[in-house]
C-alpha cells in the first residue's frame, strides 16, 4: 500500500519533470521562433522595396512566437509553486504571472495593431485622379 510520503515523492518528481519540460517548450519555442524569423529577415526588402515597414512581418511572427514562450513560462511556474507553496514562492508566481499578463497583453495589442498596419498597407491605393482633369468642364 502506498503511503502519503511515497505519493508526495512522487507527485514532486511529477511536477520537477512536467516544470522541465515546460521550461524547455519555453525556450524552445523562443529558439524555433528566432530561425523561422531569421528565414524571414531578407524577403521583406526582395518583395517590397518601397514599404515603409520592412519588417512588420518579421516581429508580427516573432510577437507569436514570444506570447506563446510566455505562456509555456507561465505555466512552469504555476506547476512550481503548485509543488513548494511557501508565502515566498506564492508572491514570487504573483508577481511573475502580473508581468507576464502585461507583456502578453501588450504584446497582443501590438501584434493587432501590426496585423491592421499590414493589412492597410496591402491594399491597393485608389487610382490617382489628373488634377488637370477635374480642372477641365468637358
């Protein structure tokens, strides 16, 4: 029959492992976002020489990537404060998921406002008119 201790050992060993692998997603994720992005990088000059933000499209996919590692990182340390729950590790995950919280909420918001600057930006501008056409009576 198990005892308390063993189950306790075991659900510590759990949660070091499900933390580890948490925490390695995270960085993961950062290092798999930072090749696809590098990938990126020279097509914004090749395909559009004349944009005024280049690499609009770079730090859109970069933003994802990031937002997605924060919420990986987040994650780890709920599991580890879930395992260790002193006062000292309870403020420590409270503090630490705020500033996650902002940085994803701002980063989101930047990612949606980059998303609509480049949806403007691939719209075809309306012709021109002639202002010597407006100019003419006939």
């Amino acid at each position: 029959m198990p005892t308390a201790d063993s189950a306790e050992t075991l659900l510590l060993a759990v949660a070091g492992a499900t933390r580890f692998l948490l925490e390695t997603l995270s960085v993961g994720t950062v290092l798999v976002g930072l090749l696809a992005c590098a990938q990126q990088l020279p097509r914004p000059w090749r395909r559009r020489p004349h944009s005024s933000l280049p690499l609009a499209g770079v730090r859109l996919r970069f933003g994802a990537w990031l937002s997605l590692a924060l919420e990986f990182q987040l994650g780890a340390d709920i599991v580890a404060t879930t395992t260790t729950p002193s006062g000292q590790h309870l403020i420590q995950l409270g503090v630490v998921a705020v500033i996650r919280t902002f940085l994803n909420l701002f980063l989101g918001r930047e990612l949606e406002a980059e998303t609509r600057l480049e949806r403007e930006n691939a719209r075809p501008a309306p012709p021109a008119q002639d202002a010597s056409a407006e100019a003419r009576p006939w």
